[in-house]
C-alpha cells in the first residue's frame, strides 16, 4: 500500500480547520510515531510524493487554538515533524519545493514567537537551530539572527 494512503487520514485532520489543537495534536504525535517505527522511511513505497504531501500539510496546518499553551504545543510538534523530515534519513527524498515550504514555516513561526515574546524553550530553540543547519549549510550567523542566540 503506498505511503500516502496510510498517511492520508492523518494529513486531513492535520489541514482541516475544523479540527481543534488537541485532535491536530493526536494526528501530529501519530506521524510522529510513524517516523519512529519506520513505517516513513526511506524504504517506504511511495515516499517522494507521501513526502510532498506531508510537507505541504504541515506547512500549511489548520487548528482551532483554545489557548497559548495547546497551540504552542502543537507548533512544538509541527516543528519536530519538520525537524524529522529534514534532518532524518528521509530528508534526502525531499525536494527543493518541499524543503523551502517547511523553512519558511519554521521562519515564520520563529518570527511570531520572537515577536510575542512567549516562548523561551531551549528545546524549540535547538530543533529549529538543527533544521536551519541542515537548510543553510551551517551558517551560523544566520541561525544566530534568526532565533536571536549568540
């Protein structure tokens, strides 16, 4: 069965509006777990367009957010499930399209949490510094002025 057809339910809750923070939540933790049994690996068939399609749903993920706590959550493990997809073994079948919607997404949610002033997760933090890493090639000056660490 390809990948996109399992991940499909998934990926629907994941975009749909309707859905509340928490059940975005269980759908994100849910990928996540996929990543970490090996059912999205590089192995997997149908991984490039599962790929394509995952990214674009993350990038452009829908949530009703009851309060600041449960959508940081849920931002915490939308940026996780692109730190897994750039950074893990799979990263290598992303494309250039793919990989430039999830930085973007990791930007802007980088510039909103700078700008709020709410978040100041050393986890959030060091996830976002490895998947800019991976994205810029190791520049540090401009991992350093994006998430404000010297």
């Amino acid at each position: 069965m390809p990948l996109s057809e399992i991940l499909s339910p998934f990926l629907a809750l994941i975009r749909s509006p309707l859905a509340t923070a928490p059940i975005t939540s269980a759908a994100l933790n849910a990928l996540h777990a996929f990543f970490v049994c090996g059912l999205i690996s590089p192995d997997s068939p149908g991984i490039r367009p599962a790929l394509a399609e995952l990214s674009s749903t993350v990038s452009h993920s829908k949530f009703e957010s009851g309060t600041s706590a449960v959508e940081e959550a849920v931002i915490f493990r939308i940026i996780s499930i692109i730190h897994i997809c750039i950074c893990g073994s799979v990263g290598r079948f992303l494309g250039d399209v793919e990989v430039c919607e999830m930085l973007e997404t990791v930007l802007t949610t980088c510039c909103q949490i700078r700008l709020s002033g709410e978040s100041d997760d050393r986890s959030f933090v060091q996830r976002v510094d490895l998947v800019t890493q991976r994205c810029c090639g190791g520049a540090p000056s401009i991992r350093c002025r994006i998430l404000s660490v010297s």
